[in-house]
C-alpha cells in the first residue's frame, strides 16, 4: 500500500488558470493523471482559488502505458504539469 510519503510531488504547475495553482504550484492534496494524453484530472477552472496549503501529490495515474507507472500509481520522483494536448497534461509521461 502506497503512503502520502511514497507519492511524487508536483513538482511544478504551469496551468495558472487552474483554481489549484498558485504561484506555479500545485495546491490540490493530491491529483489524478488520465486520459489518453496523461491529461491533469484533478484540472478545474472555477472563480476561486482551492486546496491545501502544501504541494500537491500524485495520487493515482490511469496511464498504463507510462514508463512510471505502476500498478496505477506513479513512480516518478516528482512530475511537472503544463500545456500538452491540453492546457493541464503531465509533462513527465513517458512512453513505455
């Protein structure tokens, strides 16, 4: 069973419209990365800004086909979120 202490941080969020971000950082407790452009889920753009006060975590990665995954839990040290196919994808997603 993984731990918060085991999860990657993100490291870096570019996605400033995303009402997690703040300063470049993610502030949600922890985020799903999916889809099939290892697209941010836990992305929203609402008319506040949210979440916890610390680094956000990766919680879960549905990309299966990413290098770092593992039994759908990322293995990286830590990941960077910005513009891909869309405005909030993982930058740190590599094929296997």
């Amino acid at each position: 069973m993984t731990t918060a202490q085991d999860m990657p941080q993100v490291q870096q969020c570019s996605a400033s419209t995303c009402s997690y971000n703040s300063d470049d950082s993610c502030h949600a407790g922890a985020i799903t990365i999916s889809g099939d452009h290892a697209h941010c889920g836990t992305f929203v753009e609402i008319s506040f800004r949210g979440g916890s006060g610390g680094n956000g975590l990766v919680g879960a990665c549905h990309r299966a086909d990413c290098r770092f995954n593992e039994k759908l839990e990322c293995t990286a040290s830590s990941v960077n979120i910005g513009a891909g196919a869309d405005s909030a994808d993982c930058l740190t997603y590599e094929a296997r």
